[in-house]
C-alpha cells in the first residue's frame, strides 16, 4: 500500500484498517481523519489533537495518525505492517458511518473468534501430545 494514497484518503473517508501491531498480534480499527466524521462520532475534541500528533507519524516512519471511532482517541498505524482496508466513502452521514462500524464489529468478531478458536486448538494439541508423551 501506498503512504500517501491511504493518508490522503483517510481525510475523506472512513477506513477499517486491519494490521499488525508490534507485538506480532493483529488490530482491526475503525479510523479517520475526516473532521466531519469525528464530529459525528466524537465531538471536537479531537480535531484539533489529530494536528498535534502528526509529527509522531511520517513517510519516512510509515505511521499515519488518526482518529480511532471505537475508543475516541488518537492512534496510528504502520502502513507496512497493514494487511487490508476496507474504505467506506461517500456522503458523510448516519448510513454511511453505521455501515463502517457494523463492518468493524463484524471483523473484530471474526477476528477475536479465530484468536479463541487457534488457542483452544493449540491447548487441545498440546494435552494430546503431553498424553503421548506419557504413553496414556
């Protein structure tokens, strides 16, 4: 993905970004940079914070700074650890933002689902090598 594409887009437009954190594990997040979005979903108060930020995020680090709509804050993400965006843009409005969150909480759902599903896979797997292990 293209920086500066995706950081110009994000002014228009609400993403649900799902990428890789730091740590290795994954993120969905529902985010913008559009004014009139936060307004809508947040208030003022962090439009002017957005500002703020922005020296933290750059090309040449690859973090683009943004609004999170879920938690209210300001986040970032790196664009090189970004595995998919899904844009919702068009009139901003009541539709078109519970369309981005009701595809947010659908992504997480699947997401925090197959986090469950692999560990619960991996705990099965391990009692039944420690069993063999034991020749039980």
């Amino acid at each position: 993905m293209d920086y500066a594409n995706v950081y110009y887009k994000l002014q228009f437009s609400i993403g649900v970004v799902h990428f890789l954190k730091k740590d290795d594990s994954t993120r969905i997040m529902i985010c913008t940079r559009n004014p009139d979005v936060c307004k809508a979903v947040c208030g003022d108060s962090l439009i002017e914070k957005i500002r703020a930020n922005d020296r933290r995020g750059c090309v040449g680090n690859g973090n683009i700074v943004v609004i999170d709509l879920a938690l209210n804050e300001i986040r970032l993400f790196n664009i090189d650890r970004t595995i998919n965006i899904e844009w919702f843009d068009g009139e901003i409005g009541k539709e078109l933002i519970e369309s981005a969150f009701e595809r947010y909480l659908e992504l997480s759902e699947m997401t925090e689902n197959l986090r469950k599903r692999t560990n619960k896979e991996i705990k099965e797997q391990v009692e039944f090598l420690i069993k063999a292990g034991n020749g039980a």
